[in-house]
C-alpha cells in the first residue's frame, strides 16, 4: 500500500521562499509520475508541477519560473521549491502518485502553506 507524506510548509513572507517535501513508502517514486497541487478555500484542487520518470517536467502558468520540481530518487521523495512566494500561493498543498501501471492515484495527507501580505 502507497504512502504519502508531505512535509515542509509554514507561514511566510511575501517574497519569502519555502521547500516542500513529499516522502513515500510502498511505491517507487521515479517509475512513476509525482506532481504537486494545491488547494485554497474555496477553490478545487489544482496541479501546480509535474515530473514525469525520465525527469521530464512542467508548471502551472502562476508558478512558472518561481516554483522548481524535483526529485531524488536515492531516497524516494519529491520537492517543491517555491520562491518570491505571493499571498495568493496560500493554500493546502498535496503531494501524488500516479501509478503508470494502474493509473490510480494516490495522495498525500496535505501541507499547509500561507503567505503573508
């Protein structure tokens, strides 16, 4: 059985920078497809990045050039850095696996970033 755990958020600063972390066990994280979204209340979940397993990567518009998705397959986990952080990054960010396999998704429980003004 998956497991996702996401790790690394807090309260920042307009401007500030935060590294999000998603950690896994049960699955292999670079045979799959990882990606980050988030959620603001009130709004659905939306994807903000994306890596393929060859590494292959892509971004949401509104985090394009500001947030960098990666992950270090050594020790099965996923990041998220985020940077020139704005108020409206504020929301719950989840961390998924998508199995190539299956095609099911699995995710974690969710991290809270809130950027203030």
């Amino acid at each position: 059985q998956a497991h996702l755990v996401e790790s690394g958020g807090g309260l920042v600063q307009a401007g500030g920078s935060l590294t999000l972390s998603c950690s896994g066990s049960g699955i292999v994280f670079r045979t799959n497809i990882m990606s980050w979204h988030r959620e603001a209340p009130g709004k659905q979940r939306d994807l903000v990045a994306r890596i393929t397993g060859p590494g292959d990567t892509n971004y949401d518009h509104s985090v394009q050039g500001r947030f960098t998705i990666s992950r270090n397959d050594w020790k099965n986990e996923v990041y998220l850095q985020m940077s020139d952080l704005q108020p409206e990054d504020t929301a719950v960010y989840y961390c998924k696996l998508k199995s190539v396999r299956t095609g099911y998704d699995y995710w974690g429980q969710g991290t809270q970033v809130t950027v203030s003004s």
